[in-house]
C-alpha cells in the first residue's frame, strides 16, 4: 500500500484480502480525498475505516 500524494487517494497495488478480524484504517484529512484504489481484487470481511 502506498501513501497517497496531496490530493491524490492512497493505493493497493495488486490484491487486497482481509479476514473477518482484519481492520484497514484510512486517515482521511480534510484536504485530502476520501477513496482508497484497489489496483486488482479487494476482498474485504472485516472491517473498514475512515478516520
């Protein structure tokens, strides 16, 4: 995973697979954006945050 720039969204390259007691926290600033890039195949069961 890789920060994103100013303005830009932070990205995983490649595939992204989470268990039922994973948690992936995305810090969200107010000049910043709030998506997260995925370049391949997400698998999410857990838990999802922007902060």
């Amino acid at each position: 995973m890789t920060a994103g720039l100013v303005g830009t969204p932070p990205t995983i390259t490649g595939d992204y697979t989470q268990t039922s007691t994973g948690m992936l926290r995305v810090l969200v600033t107010p000049a910043g954006m709030k998506h997260l890039i995925v370049l391949g195949t997400a698998h999410l069961a857990g838990t999802l945050s922007y902060v």
